[in-house]
C-alpha cells in the first residue's frame, strides 16, 4: 500500500511524514481512514484526511498543532480536533473509539477503543478501510471488512444488520456514495433501507443531523441523481408532506445546474454561487411560502438561506411577469433585482422559459457590481444641498438615469443632482 500514498500531492506526503514521526515519538499508532483510504483506491482527489490515533487524539493533534504552527479546533468530548493546515487541506484527528447506541436515531455513546472498534462503527465498507501511517507497519492495508472487494465490485454495503436503526442517516449517504460513483446498493443492504424507510426512521432523529445530509447531497456535483434516487425509495416526505418530485421539478433542476455553470464560467471575478442554496430553493418550489417556511424552520436553516429561499418562493412569479413586459427599463430590472441574492436570481432564470427574461437577467448581471456613479454626497454638499434623506433619494435617481443612459459623465450626474434638488426646494 506504500505505493498508493506515493500518489498522494508532494505537501500531503511530507505532512504523512510528519504525522509518522510525531506517533513514533508519543508511542501512538496512526492511521489514515474512511473516505481519504477510499478515494485514494479510485484514483480520485480527495484532500479532506482523516487520521485515528490508538492512543489520545487530543494530544496528538495539541503536538501537531505546534509543530507545524497551524490552527486547530477541539472537540475535547469526543476525543476529536480539525487541524487547518492550509485553506485546501484540512486534517481531523481522532482517538480510536467505539460506539454504542442507547436508543435508535440517537447519538451514539462514544469511549476509547482499538482501531478494529473504530472502523466497525462506520457506515459502509468502502469507508471502514484504513492505512497504517506509524512504525511498524507504515503503509499497511486494513481492510477487516471486505470493503475493497466492494470497492471492486461498485458495491454500498453496511457492517451490520441494526446499521440503519442505530442511524437513519445513513440511508441519505448510502443514496450519496451510491449515486456519486455510480455503484449500487448490495442486495441485503437496500433491503434493509427499505425496512427502515418503511419504519419512518429518518423522521424520528434530530432535524439538524438530516439537514446536514440533505445539504452533502445539494453539494454533490450532480444532486439531480441523488434527490431522484431518494424519492424511488423513502419519498421526500420525511422533509415535508407536501413535498413532491414531479418532472417539471427535475428540469428545473437540470436548468439550475446549467444556469449555475453558466454563470461561474462568464463571471469568474464574481463571488462563485453557493450552488447547495439554488438547489434547495429549487426543490422547495411549488411548496406554499407557509410550508417553505416549515421546513426552513425545522431543520434549522440559517437566516440567511431561509431569507433567500423564501424571496423566491414569494417573489419569482412575479418577477417573472414583470420582466415579460415589453420595453421595461433597464434601470426598473436593476431596481426590481438588486434586493434579491446572486443565487434568487439565477433560480428565477431557469425557471422562466422566456428569452427575454433570461436576456434581461444577464443584463442585470451584466450591471450589478461594476454599476457606479461619479458622485456621492460630498458633491451633493458642495452643490449646497443640506445634507438628510434627501441624499439618497437624489443619488437613487442619478443611478436610475445613469443605468438607463441618461447621464453618463461626472459633469451630467452633477447637472441632474442639481435640477433634482431644486424640484424638491
């Protein structure tokens, strides 16, 4: 397995080298797991590491952490810290452990154990494999499971039978992992999720765990598959009853995606999409502003996505019709747009059918963010206007004007700030 770390990136093979020294010198056993161990096995970049230490974690990493300066964040309850090497590589640390869970659904009682304990807790075989990074040993392959023949065979399997009572949101990752390397369920294993599911388990755990999941899934670089594969087999009404799937909801979706892919190549300077959030509205379309509401407050959504959601569930219509309307002026788009978020607005584009409104949306993005006057209020006041509210509302109307052409130098904003303040005088 040596030479599998050997195609790791020149930084990750000397961090794995520090890693090994510092567990020769605690006496600890180290080894990466999980999805890195995976990842590496298909070839694919994956540059979120996972090390388990049989010994203590959180000293391991307090000793990382100084060594290489770097910042870390402590989870000191479950023996757990995120070391932030870089701003494209992180590294979690944890103390080998076992898991025991009192009831379905809940979080897990959590003590220390070996690495055999560590990897049987895990969700699937393709992620219960690890790689030795200490001495003796270094670049030994554990697989106690079998989880690389299931790697071979493109195989979702769980470790054991109570593998989806103990945690309903494995059903979510299972659908995940299974559409994003286009595997499939193991016989057994979809019988199980199909009794669980039967069993409304995801509905009986905590909302924010199922959020998290939902939101992996609107992150996945094709979520159309997943959401898809989620309504064959639970439905989505452990998100909401009212919730449905139709074919329309799929090619807003796939036009989501284009739309968004658009936008990121013609706009790179701009600030990139939260994509997840464009998804998520997108799947909550259809759903009144009420039950949008709902289920934005049940799992706990950030007031930020749920204000953006909830814009275009009230607003998209309407907007819509708006900018249908022949001859609409270029700065009552800007006007009726500029409120909205990047992600509301690149929604509304995929939505609407029409080619005059998604030119007039390219248009608007073509203004937003490079859109300036020459003045300000300082030039207002050396044109002897008292300063208030007025202010805004004269620099409103030069923007207006400035949008639609009408003005277009310093000399002109000026002229026209001047004739507005002496219409309200």
């Amino acid at each position: 397995m040596k030479e599998y770390l050997e195609k790791f990136s020149a930084e990750v093979r000397e961090l794995i080298a520090v890693l090994r020294r510092l567990a020769g010198e605690l006496d600890y056993n180290a080894y990466l797991v999980g999805g890195c161990v995976r990842d590496l096995l298909l070839g694919m970049k994956n540059l979120d590491l996972d090390i388990v230490i049989e010994g203590d974690g959180i000293a391991f990493a307090e000793k990382l952490s100084a060594h290489l300066g770097v910042k870390v964040v402590f989870h000191r309850r479950f023996g757990t810290a995120t070391c932030f090497i870089h701003s494209h590589l992180k590294l979690d640390i944890a103390t080998c452990r076992r898991e025991f869970y009192p009831e379905p659904g809940h979080l897990p009682v959590v003590s220390a154990g070996l690495l055999k304990d560590d990897l049987f807790r895990r969700d699937f075989t393709i992620n219960a494999m690890a790689i030795s990074i200490s001495d003796p040993g270094f670049g030994r392959f554990i697989d106690l499971f079998n989880g690389r023949s299931d790697l071979n065979n493109k195989k979702i399997r769980i470790l054991h039978n109570l593998s989806f009572v103990d945690d309903p949101t494995r059903i979510l990752r299972a659908v995940r992992f299974e559409q994003r390397y286009g595997f499939r369920l193991e016989t057994a294993t979809l019988s199980l999720l199909k009794k669980a599911c039967q069993m409304a388990l995801l509905e009986k755990i905590q909302a924010q765990r199922i959020r998290d999941e939902i939101v992996l899934i609107l992150k996945e670089d094709d979520p159309l598959k997943p959401l898809k594969r989620l309504k064959q087999l639970t439905g989505l009404g452990f998100i909401n009853k009212h919730l449905y799937f139709p074919d329309g909801k799929s090619r807003l979706l796939k036009k989501a995606a284009s739309t968004i892919r658009h936008f990121n190549r013609l706009s790179p300077l701009r600030r990139r999409l939260e994509g997840w959030v464009v998804y998520l509205t997108a799947l909550l379309d259809g759903l009144s502003s009420g039950e949008a509401k709902k289920v934005l407050n049940k799992f706990v959504f950030a007031k930020g996505v749920q204000r953006r959601v909830l814009s275009y569930i009230k607003e998209s219509d309407k907007i819509i019709r708006v900018l249908k309307k022949p001859q609409i002026k270029s700065s009552r788009v800007y006007n009726l747009l500029e409120p909205l978020s990047y992600e509301t607005i690149i929604l509304i584009k995929a939505k609407s059918s029409s080619s005059k409104v998604r030119k007039e949306i390219d248009c608007f993005f073509n203004l937003s963010g490079f859109m300036r006057l020459h003045i300000s209020g300082c030039d207002l006041n050396a044109l002897g206007i008292k300063s208030g509210p007025c202010y805004q509302e004269i620099l409103k109307k030069v923007l207006n004007a400035r949008i639609d052409a009408r003005v277009n130098t310093l000399d002109e904003e000026l002229a026209l700030a001047s004739r507005l303040a002496k219409i309200r005088s």
